[in-house]
C-alpha cells in the first residue's frame, strides 16, 4: 500500500482522476520545467503509464490526496529510470499550484523515499531535476538528497541538463538515526552546528 502522513493520503490512480490530472497538466506554470503543458493525449498516456506501472512494478506515481478535503493536490511517487545507463529507482513530484508553498510535496517525497527503503529494500533512491528547477531542488535537498551527476535527458524533442540527486541508505538510516541526532545536539552545545532550524520529527 502506498504511504500516507499526518497531512496526505497517497494512492493509486484510476481514469477517474483524468479531469483532476488535466487541471494539473495542463497548467503552463506547472508545466514550466516539462517545457508547456501537456495535451489532452499526453495526459492520458502519462496515466496508463502510471496505471500499467502499478500492475507490472507494484508501485508508480501515486495521486496525492489533502486529507481535510479529500481532494487531489498532487502526484508523488517512485518509478524505475534510466539515469545515466542505470536503471535507479526515482522520487517524483509535481503538485496543483493552489497548493504549493505548504510543505505538502516535501512530506509526500519524504513519506517515498521512507517507503523506497523499507518496502522496496532499496539501495539508493534519486531524482532527476532540470537544471533550471529550483523548487524541486529544494524539495529534493530537504529529503536529504545530494547531487550526483549532471546529465542531459532528451524530452519533446528538446536537449535539457539535469542533476541526478540521491540519497544512499547510509545516509538516510544516519539521518533518521536517534543517537546521530543526540550526536548532533551534543556539537551544537559546544557551538559547532546550529541545529535551531531543524525539523527533527520529519526528517
Ligand atoms: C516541485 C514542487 C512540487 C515544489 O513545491 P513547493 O511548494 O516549493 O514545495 P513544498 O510543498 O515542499 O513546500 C515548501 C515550502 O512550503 C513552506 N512551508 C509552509 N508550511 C510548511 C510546513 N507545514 N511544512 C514544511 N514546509 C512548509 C516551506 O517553507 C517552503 O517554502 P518556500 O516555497 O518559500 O521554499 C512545485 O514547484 C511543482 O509542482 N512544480 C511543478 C512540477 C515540477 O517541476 N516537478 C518536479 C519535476 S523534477
């Protein structure tokens, strides 16, 4: 079953979510780092691509779901990709613009990269993110992602660099880790770390 948090219930798609996907896909701001909106056809296409993965991989991009309104705010989830010649496990995001700027596509990407470790057993989990993609950037770093690679995709028939960022299962187990944090806490009181501004129960 896909994960949910305090805030969002994640969940597998059906063509009933076309309208609400529309909404989403074909908003130009949205879309900005996908170079434009994506057609009615496109849009389609890319749900029976989410739907097929649920049925061949067991999982794919997931709708995303505000729990106080039940409505569709986004999609969030972890797809098979080819970065590179390796064929890595992906976080994706991409959210309704209503609903930016609230923290809810960093909770969802957190809450799969969790998922990614425990269920899956994965060994590292990326993103990939146009160079020019600052807010996804962000959201990738605040998952605890560094970069890797730089690496040029080739989509609508346009040549876009990208930044392969990823966090390792060390690095996460780290982060999540009690003691590392006490560890932490323990340098700040000798002065060497601000620790003010962390969120320690989301990481
Ligand atoms: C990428 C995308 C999902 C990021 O959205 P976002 O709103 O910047 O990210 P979040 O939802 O994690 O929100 C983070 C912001 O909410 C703020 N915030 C407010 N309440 C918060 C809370 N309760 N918890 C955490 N953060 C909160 C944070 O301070 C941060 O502020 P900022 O926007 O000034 O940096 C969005 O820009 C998008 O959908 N873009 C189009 C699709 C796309 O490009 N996808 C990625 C392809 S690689």
């Amino acid at each position: 079953m896909p994960p949910s948090t305090d805030r969002l219930i994640l969940a597998e798609m059906t063509l009933n979510d076309l309208p609400a996907l529309q909404a989403m896909m074909q908003d130009p701001e949205v879309m900005t780092a996908y170079e434009g909106p994506y057609s009615d056809s496109e849009v389609l296409a890319w749900l029976t691509r989410q739907i097929d993965r649920y049925h061949d991989d067991g999982f794919g991009l997931w709708k995303v779901i505000l729990r106080e309104s039940g409505a569709l705010i986004g999609q969030c989830g972890i797809t098979w990709q080819d970065i590179d010649g390796h064929r890595v496990l992906e976080i994706g995001y991409l959210f309704n613009r209503a609903h930016w700027h609230q923290g809810y596509a960093t909770e969802a990407a957190r809450a799969c990269r969790t998922w990614a470790f425990t269920e899956l057993g994965a060994s590292e989990v990326f993103s990939q993110i146009r160079d020019t993609n600052i807010a996804s950037m962000n959201v990738a770093i605040r998952m605890g992602m560094t970069i890797r690679s730089r690496f040029v995709k080739h989509f609508r028939g346009i040549d876009m660099p990208h930044f392969a960022f990823a966090i390792d299962r060390a690095t996460w187990e780290m982060l999540t880790d009690p003691l590392f944090i006490v560890r932490l806490r323990e340098k700040d009181d000798s002065g060497t770390t601000n620790v003010d501004d962390i969120d320690w129960d989301a990481l």
